[in-house]
C-alpha cells in the first residue's frame, strides 16, 4: 500500500503519467521465443496505490499481455515494471497484518514441517520474509535465522531477536556471503513470480547449497488460474505464472531435483515445492511427476479467457440495471480492486467502498476514483445491495460473504463464480 502527503500526490500522479517498462520477448524458464500473447491487456492498471484524493485522468496504466510458452508450459507476462515503480518506499503490505496472506503461509507451512529433518537446525534462510512472520514461527526449529527483503534496507538494526537477523535488499543483488553460511533450509513464499529471472535465482541457490539443504517454495501456479477461469489474478507485480511443466523445466535447468509438490486450493491453487540440488547420475529425475500430466495448451487459455469475459460482461450488465434505481456499495478495500474493476467497469461507479482498516480511511485508488469509508458511515445496510470487491483469496471472498449475511444485506452481488 502507498500514500502520501499532497506534494507527494502531485509528484506520483505525474511520475505515473508514463509508465515504464521492459518487454519480454523470450520464455524466462526456457527461452524459447513467445510469439503473440494469447491475452491482451490494454491501458491494464497498477494496483496497491492508494492516495488522498480521487484522481480523474487516466495514470497508472500499460498494456500488457500473457503468454504460455509452449515449449515448457510456462505463463509469463511480457512487460515488466521496475520495482521502484510497482512498490516505492512507502509500500508496507505485511503478512501479519493481512488474514489471506497468513492463511497462504499457514498453509505452506503445514506442506513444509512434516519434511524438515527431525534433528536441529542450524540455519534457516527466508527469500521475502516481509515483517518474519514465518521466521518467527520457525524459530524453535534453529540455532539462526535470516531473512532477506527490501522493505528492510536500511533498517535491519530494528530486529531486536539475537537468532533472527535480516538484510534488506533483493535477493538477486545480495552477496550470499551475508547471508550467515549455507542453509540447512530455504524458505520462499509467493517472491518468485515478482522475479525477472527465476531459473538464476535457482542456480544460485543450488550452487551454494549442501547436498542436504532443503528448499520450499509457493507461487501462483497456473493450471488452477486457467481451468477455474480466474484471470483477475493476472497483474504487474506476478511476472510469472508457474505450472508442473515450467517447474520441472527450471529445476532440471537449475540442477535440481524435485521432492514433492502439492497445489494449495484454499489460497486459489498456489503451486509449493519441495527441491534439493540434484544428485549425480539423477539428470531425468524429475521426468516422474510429469507422467500423465495433462498440460495446459494455448487454446485452452484463450478458450478460458473467452468464458471469463462473458461472465464479467454478465456481472457488469448486472450492476448496471441495478444501480438504475438503487445505490450500490463495494465490500473489501483489496489490494488488487483496480483489476477487478478493469473488468468489471460497473465497479468504478459505486458509492463508495466499505473496508474498516484504518490505514485506508477515506483514501481513493490512483486509478479507481471510488472513495473508501467504514461501515459505521453506511445507514441502513439491510437494505443496500453490497458487491464483494476483496475476491483474490478464497479465504477473503468467503469471510466478506459470510460478514455481510451475518448484517442481514438485501443482496450481495459476488463478481466471481467460484467461492
């Protein structure tokens, strides 16, 4: 999340009049060239910007387009945004403080534990260890741990907890030499598809592992996105989107050999893996997981995409004759609404937005004029008629929903078909 004083607005509207960008033209995993994306994203909005007052004109938006690799099943989208750009110094998103984002690590750490070894640890590694919520569950297991993230550069001195120590940064740019000795495990959740090159992020990991340390990684995976028809979920910040195919291809490039993996469907079918570096004589190791697999095609996409346009145009056309003659309110201040409403355009017309968090009082999005306030200002939600616009996690559409039943909501419209 980003806000700013009004200097501060003034200067990030005008920094977002222009995004800029890189395009891709390449498979990251195997490079293979992409040819024409399978799905065009026009004037395609930021998301996680939150400012002070409603902005009119057209900021913060690129086209973008996804394309399935298909020599390795890889999902990917072709322009990538600077970080500095997508996060800023402000963006303070924290695992902790986000009920979804604890569920998704929860859930990780429940395919985790039952594979770590039963001895001690000595070193713990965390790829993205945003506020150590992971770190901090972990911390019974190891004699130290050590995170990495930029969102505490220049500000490692605050960890007061003498096993856990921090360096803030990317991981791409960091010396491993900081990172207090080789693993016993590595540890990265939902870091990988913000990442430009994920197959060097691999094989510098592999390289300077033990034959016994242990890797476990969540991402988004893509099978369940494409056959659940859950575009919304494509956005800037997710660079990648992995399948079995993509992995197995990125480990066999990497040198590594894959243990186990398992989809997580409470959290829209993230993709965890368990890998180590791959021993001698087992280069076709992980051909295994790949038999009988059915793998997602780029006709498949497209056929998808065409289902999920249709029942937003039918979600859309929906609020449109019933904002005719009542007023419509949204349900959940998410972080990725500007998307939601990129293909619901209805969702840019509501009254407000209704979100108790009160970091984001009576803020708009940069590209979403639609103000948002606590419920305590609505009158009379018996009688209204509530969108829920926090759809990116299951766990998130489900406790909205549940919430406005509990207030006894005349009619909760919910934008997708899947809860």
């Amino acid at each position: 999340m980003k806000s700013s004083s009004s200097r501060a607005h003034r200067q990030l509207v005008k920094s977002l009049r222009h995004v800029p960008h890189k395009v891709h033209r390449h498979c990251r995993i195997c490079r293979a060239p992409l040819g024409q994306p399978q799905i065009r994203l026009p004037d395609f909005p930021l998301s996680e910007i939150y400012v002070p007052k409603k902005v009119t004109e057209k900021v913060g938006v690129l086209d973008q387009g996804f394309c399935l690799c298909e020599r390795c099943g890889h999902g990917q989208l072709i322009n990538t945004i600077p970080a500095q750009v997508l996060y800023g110094s402000n963006y303070f998103t924290r695992t902790s403080g986000s009920g979804p984002a604890k569920t998704a690590v929860d859930d990780f750490l429940a395919f985790v534990t039952p594979q770590l070894p039963r001895r001690r640890l000595r070193h713990i590694l965390e790829i993205g260890c945003n506020d150590l919520y992971t770190l901090t569950k972990l911390r019974s297991r190891a004699d130290t741990l050590c995170g990495i993230d930029p969102i505490w550069k220049g500000r490692e001195h605050e960890v007061a907890d003498a096993k856990i120590r921090v360096v803030g940064g990317f991981v791409e740019d960091i010396d491993p030499a900081r990172l207090g000795g080789t693993p016993d495990v590595v540890l990265c959740s939902h870091t990988l598809e913000h990442i430009d090159d994920p197959v060097g992020v691999f094989t510098n990991l592999i390289r300077q592992a033990s034959p016994e340390t242990l890797h476990f990684f969540q991402f988004p995976g893509l099978e369940p996105l494409i056959r659940d028809g859950r575009f919304e979920q494509l956005h800037h910040q997710h660079l990648n989107y992995f399948t079995l195919q993509s992995v197995v291809a990125a480990l066999d490039r990497a040198g590594a050999e894959l243990l186990d993996y398992r989809y997580n469907l409470n959290h829209w079918g993230a993709l965890m893996i368990s890998f180590r570096k791959r021993p001698a004589g087992r280069r076709h190791a992980n051909r295994k997981f790949l038999r009988g697999y059915r793998a997602v095609t780029r006709a498949e996409v497209r056929q998808r995409y065409a289902i999920f346009q249709a029942s937003m145009a039918a979600v859309n056309g929906q609020l449109r004759a019933l904002r005719a003659d009542r007023p419509i309110y949204g349900f959940g201040a998410a972080l990725m609404l500007p998307l939601l409403a990129y293909h619901v355009p209805e969702i840019a017309r509501l009254e407000c937005i209704i979100d108790d968090d009160p970091a984001k009082q009576n803020l708009y999005y940069v590209n979403l004029p639609v103000r948002i306030v606590p419920a305590k200002n609505i009158r009379h939600l018996e009688r209204a008629t509530v969108v829920v616009t926090a759809v990116t996690s299951k766990h998130n559409a489900r406790s909205l929903t549940r919430k406005l039943i509990e207030w006894n909501v005349q009619d909760i419209v919910l934008p997708t078909n899947l809860l």
